[in-house]
C-alpha cells in the first residue's frame, strides 16, 4: 500500500506479485473514471457533429411542439 500511496499507481500486492488482485489508490482511481467520462462526453459530441453532417436534425421548435402534443402540456 506504501509503494501504491507514493507512486499514485496501480500495485500488485503480496510477496508472491500472483496477478490476481490490483489495488488502485483513490487519485489513480479518480484519474481513470475522469479519463472515461471525458471520452464519453468526446463520444456524444462525435456522435452529434455526424448526425449534423448527415441531416438527422430537427427544429427544436418541432420538437418542443411534439412532445407537448404526446405529453398534453399546454403553452
């Protein structure tokens, strides 16, 4: 756990390093699901710029519009 704490990378612990367990410390651990939400939120906008460039688009207007209609939310 010292070698962990200190390098702020993930360990193998016990004598024998079998690569059965991993111990993360919490800023390792942090820095990985921060890595993991950036490329979904990079993901999203991808996605978005593609359905732009190939006309899968509506008016917000439209939109707004149906789903007051499926809804009944009056103005």
């Amino acid at each position: 756990m010292k070698r962990v704490k200190k390098s702020k990378r993930p360990g193998v612990p016990g004598m024998n390093r079998k690569k059965e367990t991993i111990v993360l410390g919490v800023e390792s651990n942090q820095h990985r699901l921060d890595v993991a939400a950036r490329s979904d939120v990079f993901e999203a906008i991808r996605q978005g710029m593609d359905d732009i460039a190939h006309g899968r688009t509506r008016a917000a207007r439209e939109v707004f519009l149906t789903l007051r209609r499926k809804f009944g939310i009056r103005r």
